[in-house]
C-alpha cells in the first residue's frame, strides 16, 4: 500500500460493513469507489484475451506448507496461490477496500444474522456450479475439530462451532468425537442464498469474509480431501496446471472465471527458490519477472538497480519472534522477565538501518501503521526500547528464580532471506546480555514450520528456543494481529499462549457498536501482550520489490502481495 492511500483504507474500513449490506452486482456507491485503486489495464471478462498479451508471468514463491486446502492453508507461501485459484464472498483491491467477488449482497439487521446472496453463473473448473450449500459444507469441513484444519479457529464466531469440537482431557487429547458435524448458525436457504448466524453483533464480520479460510469447495473435495489438496480445484481467475513440489507451480487462466481479477496474462509460474540471492539474480537477468521480497544483499541497490520498476512501500506486514511460553526457564513470572529482558536487548533502530537500510520501521505495537485504528502510544509498548541497563536487570531478576543454562536461539528458515537480521538480534542480545546466543537454520520453511507445531502440539520438537515469526494480514482490521496470534487456542497463536484477560477484551471489541470502540479495546488488549509478550515485536515492513522490464502493468497491494491478475506481458 502506497503512503497517499492510508487516508482512504481508514475511510473504507469505518464504511466496510455499510459498503457490503449496501451494494450488489449492479454497480459501485460512492463509499465503495473512495477507498479503492483498480490497477491500471484491467480489462472484462469479454476483452479479457483481446490485445495480445499473452505470456506467462514468472514469480518469486515458496512451497506450501501443506496441501492447498483453504482451511488448512495458514501461510504465504500457499494463501498466494489459493487467492489466484479460488474467488471468494468477496476479495481485497490494492488498497485493501471489501469488493464483492462471488457474493452479490450481505446484508444483515441485526450483525448476528447475515444473509448471503450469491451471483448466478459462477463455476468451478470441474464445470460444477458454485451454489450456498459449496461455501457451507467448506466451513463446517474447515470447523469440525477432527479434520484437524489450522484454520478452523476462523468459524469460532458461528453458532454451533462449539459442537463440532471433540471433547478433551485436561491435557487437551481428545476423549471423544464431536457432538455434531455441521454448524447450527449456517443454513442454506436455496441455491444462490444462505445464512450465517454469530454467537454476538460483529459490525466487522464481513469485512473478514474475504479471508481464504472462507472459499468455496467443489463436492468432489469431499471424496478424498488429500487427493483434492494436491490438484485442487477452485473458480478463480487461475487454475493449477502443474505442481512440482519444491520447484514451482504453474497456474493458467480460468477462462470461465466471472469476476472482476480477469488474468490479463497466459499464466502464472511462482517459482520456489531456495535463497532470495539467486531470484533477485534472475529477476537482473531478465528470467525472473516479478520479486515481492528483496534480500538484504540488495537493500542497498535495488533501487537504483530497477529505478521506477522498484517497489518500496509500506505494507500490513509485521515482523517479530516468538519463545514458545512450554519451554524451560520461559514459563511463568521467570518467562515473563526474561522476555522483556531480551526485548530491551534488541537494539532496533540501528539494525533495521544498518541491515535494512529504510526499508523496515521499528515496531512500536503488534499491528501495522497502514491499519485504521493503529497507535505509537499504548501503555506499556516502552518495553519495545532499547535499555541495555533494565535489560541487565530483568535478567538477573529471572536468574534469582531459576538460572538460565544453554545457549538462547532463534530459528529461521534459510530460504526466506533471514539469517542476517537474526544474527544482528542475536549479536545484541548476546552483547546486552552477556549469554551464549545464535541462530538455529532450517533449510526450508515447510521444515521450520514442522517442529513450530510440533512444539506446540507436544511440547517436543527440534526447536531449542525462539523462532522467527511475522503476519501478513489477511484483511485490513486491527483484530486480525491480534486474534489469530494470540486468543487462547487460535490457529496462528504458535507460541501457545493464553490470558482469559486480553481474550475478553478480543471479545469485547468484536462485539462493538462501531469500528472506534472496537480498536478502543483493542487498543487495551495490546497493553496485556506488552505484559507478557508473547512475541517480541521487532518491526514492521515495507514491501520491498521489482519487477523486469519484460512486463508491464505491475502493482503491489495492501498487503505486500503483486496483483498477478493485472500483471500483462508480451
């Protein structure tokens, strides 16, 4: 998101609800069109294969950590290419204002029960209709506790979700099988209509529908969910051509998508490349076309390297680390002081100019500047300063409870670009601290991943302390930083971490009159997470990145991601 349109996103999401209940498939209102920024060349559906631009787009990308399935799928690396594949209720322009996309009206009296209205004529790529009873049988798939969905935690809010989750022993195993199998709050009135009733008012609920845990899924998924993981299929503007797991996939127009992101190109191929080093090398030599990730060797260059084909600007993405609230001497009163600690260690100012060179801001909250509601000055956030000297203090005040033994690490995935800043914070850390300290490597974030649920889940893994983490938001709300990450049991909240207090609080500020009260208690909660820390804000990111002079049409959205639909090439 461009600086100019952080103006226009805080207008838009304060009208988000009233935008959605007030518009349909015949045209734009005003509120709609304020906030938004089509890309330049997006053609219809009908002009959509007209001019001659018809080559495939390369990319930069990452493997999916696992098969794509909407619900499952909690990462960039896979909530990419799902958000090329599938259409939703509703999609994100560039700017981050709600666009209907599949749903042609959400309306609501009340804000618990909302009544969907679905446009006629759309299709999966099987040749299957895209009807009410496709967008039901996701989220009750995605919701019922047994299929063990990462984002299952998203349907909380629906009436009945409480019954699809087996019951459990006080160590969280299951003891059983859930008492029902589908959400009583979702009931499919016809074809084209259904309804959504929430356990309370949420003014903002469809401000998240745009959200991928809410696609649609075609009645062949249910067959063998596995099978359709690898080879999914979906109804938007793309479909999977091949997928070869840990070099690329290949996308191809769907030439019976409907909507408004027409693929203005003959495809997408995302790339998974190793080390951002060798995707930068090809994007100079021309056979790479877009980058949406800069490394840090480059910081210095890029810029003048692609002049006025370079991006850098700020984006909804948040960076941080988090120490898992299980392990030793990270638990309790003794956790607490040593997180802060660590956190007054972290010299960010001169690590994010010195190896970021302006394209990161230290953090001052867990959310994002470009996020309406968004504050440098809730109580609390001075733990986020450097202070070698309370630092120092903190620490030794843990170590009279239990002292520390080991050496601190944090683990980052080789292949994403991290490992100079992570020894920049360790090198701090260490220098403040006077402990051992470095950074733990995986080759690959699918396997970094991989041991963060484990340790999660079990307590065991092959972490031996903290691990990079970071958000890139999946809809333009200040609850989204904080709900997903951090709410008791969420789907992203990795590091385990639990405080009834700050959940009330989430809960107080969903169920809010307006979209100002609500980032009020939001506001509030955050100063409990600068109680306890459960991840150690660092900073927040620009989108750093380019594109080759062998495409044209190139814009990055909202939230950091190219709008690949758009992208034209010759």
């Amino acid at each position: 998101m461009k600086i100019r349109r952080i103006a226009s996103l805080a207008a838009s999401l304060a009208v988000g609800a009233l935008v959605l209940t007030a518009c349909s498939s015949g045209g734009e209102t005003p509120s709609e069109t304020s906030g938004s920024s089509e890309p330049t060349g997006v053609a219809t559906s009908e002009t959509a294969t007209e001019g001659g631009s018809t080559g495939t787009v390369t990319a930069n990308g990452s493997e999916p950590q696992n098969p794509l399935i909407p619900t499952n799928t909690n990462e960039t690396g896979g909530g990419k290419i799902l958000d090329l594949i599938f259409a939703g209720l509703e999609y994100y322009d560039a700017s981050g204002a709600p666009k209907m996309e599949v749903a042609d009206s959400i309306t609501s009296d009340d804000n618990i029960t909302w009544t969907i209205k679905l446009k006629d004529g759309w299709k999966f790529t099987d040749g299957t209709p895209v009807q009410a009873h496709n967008f039901v049988d996701a989220w009750n798939y995605g919701a019922y506790s047994p299929n063990a969905q990462l984002n299952g935690w998203w349907f909380a809010e629906i009436e009945g979700f409480d019954a699809l989750q087996a019951p459990t022993d006080a160590e969280g195993n299951p003891t059983g099988d859930p008492a029902a199998k589908e959400m009583t709050g979702l009931t499919v009135v016809d074809d084209l209509t259904f309804t959504i009733k929430l356990t309370s008012a949420l003014a903002d609920y469809p401000l998240r529908l745009g959200y991928s845990s809410f696609y649609p899924l075609p009645d062949v998924a249910f067959t063998d969910m596995a099978a359709f993981g690898e080879n999914p299929i979906g109804n938007g503007p793309y479909k999977v051509g091949t997928w070869t797991h840990n070099q690329d996939i290949t996308l191809t127009p769907n030439p019976d998508y409907t909507g408004d992101r027409v693929a203005q190109n003959g495809g997408v191929d995302l790339v998974f490349y190793p080390e951002l080093d060798a995707a930068y090398a090809d994007l100079l030599a021309g056979n790479l076309d877009v980058i949406d990730a800069i490394p840090s060797s480059a910081f210095g260059s890029f810029e003048s390297d692609l002049g006025d084909r370079a991006v850098n600007q700020p984006a909804a993405i948040f960076q941080s680390f988090t120490i898992p609230q299980n392990l030793k001497h990270w638990e309790g009163e003794e956790g607490k002081l040593r997180r802060a600690a660590v956190s007054h260690a972290i010299n960010r100012a001169e690590i994010t100019d010195a190896i970021f060179n302006g394209t990161r801001t230290p953090a001052s909250d867990f959310t994002s500047p470009v996020i309406a509601g968004w504050s440098d000055s809730v109580p609390g956030s001075d733990v986020l300063k450097y202070d070698p000297d309370t630092a120092k203090q903190l620490w030794a005040q843990a170590d009279a409870i239990s002292p520390f033994e080991g050496t601190f690490t944090i683990a980052y995935n080789v292949d994403g670009g991290h490992q100079e800043w992570v020894d920049a914070v360790i090198n701090s850390i260490k220098n403040v601290l006077g402990i051992d300290a470095a950074g733990q490597q995986y080759a690959v974030f699918a396997d970094l991943r991989t041991d963060v649920r484990a340790q999660k889940d079990t307590g065991t893994s092959g972490l031996t302390g903290g691990f990079r983490t970071g958000w890139q938001a999946d809809y333009p709300g200040l609850f989204n930083f904080l709900g997903p990450l951090y709410a008791t049991d969420a789907s992203s909240n990795d590091g385990g971490y639990s405080n009834p207090a700050f959940d009330e609080l989430l809960t107080k500020g969903s169920s809010a009159a307006s979209l100002e009260e609500a980032n009020g208690f939001f506001q509030e909660a955050q100063t409990i997470l600068f109680q306890d820390l459960p991840a150690i804000p660092l900073w927040y990111s620009n989108v750093t990145g380019g594109s080759a002079e062998t495409v044209s049409n190139v814009e990055f959205g909202w939230n950091s991601v190219p709008l690949y639909y758009a992208i034209t090439k010759a």
